[in-house]
C-alpha cells in the first residue's frame, strides 16, 4: 500500500518545520516498518509485557480501573472511557528502567539493520 | 478435547449485536478464519494479507487501537470508528485487530458473543494443542455427579417446635453461647464458634448424624472428637446461656496432637485444619470410597472440600500440564498483596514516578495475587512434553470446584527456617461481606489467557452451566476469627453474623457489634457460606424451639 495516498493534504509546504517534522514522521515510520518486518516489534512486544507485569504495573492499572469503575458504576463506563482516562496514568507511571531497556534494544537494532 | 460453550457469565447483546447476528449469523466470524494469527502465550491478532502494519483508512495511523469492520473489513482507529459506522449504515460491529475481540461501533463499547469466542478460541486451541493430565480426581469429578449436601432442618430429635420463645428477654439468637478461656484456649473457643454456627455442620450435628449415644467408636472407648463435637453443639444450642467450657473437646484433642498438648497458645488455624482432619478420619472412614478426598462423603469435606487447578505452561511453546487438587481452605499472602515486592514500592518513588497509590491491601488484591501467573526460576525448569526437554515455564493456579464453605486464611504469621525467627504482619486486610468468586474460578483465569472471552475451557463449564442446582459463585460472610497482639502473646476473637446482625465472641463473653467493628478488624481466618446456605439458615434461624433443657433435662454439663 502507497502510504503517501492515505496521507491527508493538510501540509504548509512553506514551513520549514513542519518539513522537518515530515521527515521526522517517514523516519520513524521506516524505523517501524523494519521491526515489524524483521518480527524483532513482536519480540519489543513481548519484552515489554513481561516487564510491566514484572514490575507491578499491570496490577497497578487493573486496580486504576476497578477504582474509575467503582466511581461510575459498573452499567455506566464503556471500554473507550476508561482507555481515556487510564491511558494518561499508565504512560506516566512506566518505570525509567523499562523505557531504558526498550531504548537500548530499538538502538541496537536501528545499528544492526544499518539504517 | 471438547470445548462447550458455557452459560457462565453472557451479557447481553446491544442491540446492533442483535441485528448483526440475525442478519449474518456467524458466517462473518467463520471468514475471519484465516486471518486469526495464535501466539504461545493465548494471544490472538488478526493479519491481513500482505499489509504487515495495519492502518486507520481515514488517517493512516497505526500506532492507535484499530478496529476491523465486520462487514467490509476496512479498518479504522477509535477515532474514527464513529465515523465509518455513521457513514456506512449496518456496519456496528467490528474486531478490535490486536486483541481479536467484538466491538461496537455504535455503543462505543466492547460487545461480547460466546458464538465468536468460540471460533477464536477454537482455532487457538488448535494451535496449542492442551494437554490435560488428569488425576484420579479428575475422573471421579467428571463422572457428573452432583454432590449436593442434604442439610436437614435443626427439627430433628432432639428438638421440641414452639410458636413462641418463652425466654423473651434474651434476645439472642439460638445457638450463642460463650466458651470459658480453658488456659490459653482462645484459639479453639474462636474457631469453635464459627464453626458451630457453620450451617451444614450446625444442622448435622444437630440432627443427630453423629450420635454420641450410638457412635460405635466411643462404645468401644475409642477417642471420638466427633462425639465430643456432639456434646458441645447440644450444649451450645441448649438454651442455656451461662459459658460453656468445652473441656472434653480439648482433651481429646491434645490426646490427638500430643505434641501440641500444652497450655501455650496455639495457631488457630493450624488447630482448624487438625479437628477437620480429625473429624475425617472419624467420619469418613466408613463413607469415604476413594483414596483422595474428592469424593468423600464425610461433613468435613462435603462443607468444605473444594478442588484446585493448577497449569503449568512452557513459555517456550505455550503447551499446558493441568493436575487437580482437592482443598479444605485457602492460604493467602498478605505480603505482596499489590502485585509487587516492597523494593519496587521504593524504585518507583525515587524516579519520580506518581507514588504508587500503595492502596490498601484487599481481599481480593489477595485472590488476584493467588491465581497470579507465576513464572518459575529458571532452576526450577520442568520437562515440557511437547518440546521434549527441560524449558521454562509459568504455574496459574485457579479454583476448579468451589466448596459449600469457603475458610479463607490470611497468612499473618510468617516463620522463617533460615533465620529461626517468626513474626506476625500486623497490616489491616480490606474485605466484602459478599464475595463473587467468580474471578478466580478456572473457567475465568484461563479464559483470561485468551483475552477477553466468554468461553468454557476444556469443559470447565461443565459444572456450572448445570441446572439450577449448581452452586453460585456468591459467597456471604458468616465468622471472621480475628487475632490481635503480638505473635507468642496474642488473643483470638470471633465474630459472628446470625440472622444480619453482627456478635462478638470473645471467649466467655458475647455481645452485639456495629457492622463497622467488624469492618475494621485484622482479620486472620474469614468464613463464606455460598449465598443459598445462608439464606435457608436464615429460615431456619426464624424458627423458635424450645430446648432440651426445658423438656429433657440435660444431664451433663
């Protein structure tokens, strides 16, 4: 699929740093077309799961949410309500040594696939 | 392998579901065969063929929660899932793409459909390939029997029916009672108490199934705890309220467990499980025709007797080991009740992190941890069958079989061999009055491996998609034991919940408590009767009866 079809026209050409940012877009975009080709974005998946039930924070969010539910009554929250309102605190609460490791591999990776 | 669809646990559908359903039935699910991709550990995605990264066709996004269409299999993120319903009229349900599960478009909610979980489930399995290793125990539990306990009213033969209670004054129910302190006794008077208002047992003794008059043990002169048990519920049920001291019981007891034959305090549990023990052995020999407990007809495991299940998975290729095991109560960790150690408590502080809402630990923070799946050490590899050597593996308990009673104890007292040293966690446990234990039943917990599924797994539905007489999972509290004190100079107290009011048992002295007392209690050992035993205790409770003591005079005690 030609991505460039799909993108919505929305772009000032004159702004140099929205250019920038496009470039910044494509890369990572590149960057993830890669992992998921090479199957090492499953692996990242994995590893990151682990992690965070390891480290409590699965435990952490699944109480989050019994407390939103709580507030609301069970026959009142939908799936997306409570994706809106835990998602900010779960990317919060994501410990730096998680994100480190993530890091670490996703750069090993970018220099093993010469990119 | 069978796989049956379960009645456990089926919302209703919205009425697009509805719609949908009439209109394709579940051809639309069938044809999302070929594009579920299984994963090892449960998970299933879908894969379209040749798009390697799904997108939002209406902004091209990839890294939002999207959803598959149904009908037209375009995909859209959620933000513009509204969008493509408004435009396409009957397109409401779709396929969340990363979880494989339903969702509607228009509710803004996931949906659910045991016919679609079927599909998805059926081609995981597949994958798998579980394997079950079954016990004895399991055989005996698929045989179908339908083991019901046949509690007979307190009108048995002992007992006189009267309109009114002559004694107006005292108002407590039947059956309350106060036990002397025989010595640091304290930790058999509080699990005495619960135990004689235990329903089942209550209404088994009190019916006369275990006569001291006729036991064939005691004529022989054979210790009996049974028939000691005997005496102690006409006792308590005798109408007299002056405190009883439930001397015999605790001879024979200490005739039983010599070493524990002291008149130092003892662990109330530790003292539970040994009378129930003792009661099996008692009882049960005659009526109990297998080896293991399972089928055992004796009171102490037909009130008590519940069934575990524990897997064992290779992380490597995902296949399953299953054994069974029978249990009279549950131990719980109190220690890690939220998920995680205390050291990650302080990792998290320290970068900053919003400070883990160290939430106050729950009973059902406890249950979670309890059928947690656990990742074994890697010293503790097991042979995998499937792969054919030693590989790593995760265990998951859950509860296959719940029982009449449910005993629940909290592990406050921990003893370290390494260092010799014990100590008690003194650390307040939150928990309900009511208890669904549906969660932490098998047909949950595995089902939860597979995302969100209304499923029953290798026939776990079986038991309880039964007619009506398969047991609820809702549970009420009828006796918390309580400790208070320090390890080696502590003191037990009961609390005890007849006809919806509450009583406090300390040793010899009884009275009535706020509902908040005992709220706010440490709870050591907590006592759930499945909701029907209460409610027909509650009937039986409405009945006064005149004692013995008024018509047949009791000769001892």
């Amino acid at each position: 699929m030609n991505h460039s079809v799909n993108r919505s026209p929305t772009l000032d050409e004159d702004d140099a740093a929205d250019d920038f940012e496009k470039d910044e877009v494509t890369l990572r975009e590149v960057i993830n077309i890669k992992l998921v080709e090479s199957g090492e974005k499953e692996n990242l998946m994995e590893l990151v799961r682990d992690r965070l039930v390891e480290c409590g924070w699965k435990d952490e969010m699944r109480i989050a949410c019994r407390e939103h539910v709580k507030k609301k009554g069970r026959k009142d929250v939908t799936v997306d309500e409570l994706i809106r309102v835990i998602t900010p605190k779960g990317r919060a609460s994501v410990p730096d040594s998680v994100k480190a490791e993530l890091l670490n591999r996703i750069q090993n990776f970018i220099v093993s696939a010469a990119l | 392998m069978s796989a049956r669809i379960s009645f456990l646990k089926n919302p209703d559908p919205c009425n697009h579901l509805s719609d949908y359903k009439l209109r394709y039935g579940t051809d639309g699910y069938k044809s999302f065969n070929n594009l579920f991709r299984c994963f090892n550990d449960g998970r299933i995605k879908i894969k379209l063929q040749g798009i390697d990264i799904p997108r939002c066709s209406y902004c091209s996004v990839y890294q939002k929660r999207l959803y598959i269409c149904l009908i037209c299999r375009s995909i859209s993120c959620s933000s513009h899932i509204l969008l493509h319903t408004q435009l396409n009229k009957g397109h409401d349900i779709a396929i969340d793409v990363e979880r494989s599960e339903l969702y509607c478009c228009a509710c803004i909610d996931q949906v659910y459909d045991s016919e679609f979980d079927e599909v998805v489930v059926s081609k995981q399995l597949i994958g798998l390939g579980m394997s079950v290793k079954s016990g004895a125990a399991v055989v005996a539990v698929r045989s179908n029997k339908k083991r019901r306990l046949d509690s007979q009213l307190i009108i048995g033969s002992k007992f006189l029916v009267s309109p009114r209670d002559r004694r107006e004054k005292w108002t407590f129910p039947l059956g309350l009672r106060g036990l002397n302190n025989l010595g640091s006794t304290c930790f058999m008077n509080a699990v005495l108490q619960a135990l004689v208002h235990a329903p089942p047992l209550r209404n088994f003794w009190l019916s006369g199934q275990h006569n001291r008059d006729l036991c064939p043990r005691r004529t022989m002169g054979l210790l009996c705890l049974p028939c000691d048990l005997d005496v102690i519920f006409s006792a308590m049920f005798s109408g007299d309220r002056t405190p009883y001291s439930p001397a015999h019981l605790l001879y024979s007891w200490w005739q039983h467990s010599t070493n524990l034959a002291t008149y130092e305090q003892q662990d109330s549990h530790e003292f539970f499980i040994s009378l129930l023990d003792r009661i099996h052995e008692n009882e049960g020999k005659s009526k109990c025709l297998y080896q293991d407990h399972e089928e055992c007809q004796c009171i102490t495991h037909k009130a008590f007797s519940g069934l575990l299940r524990s897997d064992v998975t290779c992380t490597t290729c995902g296949s399953t080991s299953t054994t069974y095991d029978p249990f009279i109560d549950i131990s719980l960790t109190l220690d890690s009740v939220n998920g995680f150690s205390p050291a990650d408590c302080r990792k998290n502080r320290y970068s900053g992190g919003p400070s883990v809402n160290a939430t106050m630990p729950t009973l059902s923070g406890c249950l979670d941890f309890f059928t947690r799946s656990e990742k074994l050490g890697p010293d503790q590899k097991l042979n995998c069958q499937s792969c054919g050597e030693k590989r790593e593996s995760s265990k998951q308990m859950s509860i296959r079989r719940l029982p009449l009673l449910l005993c629940l104890h909290v592990k406050r007292f921990e003893h370290s061999l390494t260092r010799k040293t014990s100590r008690k966690i003194d650390s307040y446990l939150q928990y309900p009055f009511r208890l669904n234990m549906s969660p932490y039943l098998s047909s949950s917990i595995i089902g939860k491996r597979f995302g969100n599924r209304i499923f029953a797994f290798d026939g776990e539905g079986e038991y309880d998609s039964s007619s009506s007489s398969s047991p609820s999972a809702e549970f009420e509290i009828f006796a918390v034991v309580t400790h208070s004190g320090m390890l080696e100079s502590g003191h037990y107290v009961t609390y005890l919940r007849l006809k919806g009011l509450w009583y406090r048992c300390d040793d010899a002295w009884i009275n009535e408590v706020e509902e908040e007392v005992v709220r706010g209690c440490e709870c050591y050992m907590l006592f759930y009767a499945q909701e029907r035993v209460i409610q027909k205790a509650h009937k039986e409770l409405s009945y006064q009866v005149i004692s013995m003591a008024d018509a047949f005079p009791f000769a001892d005690c």
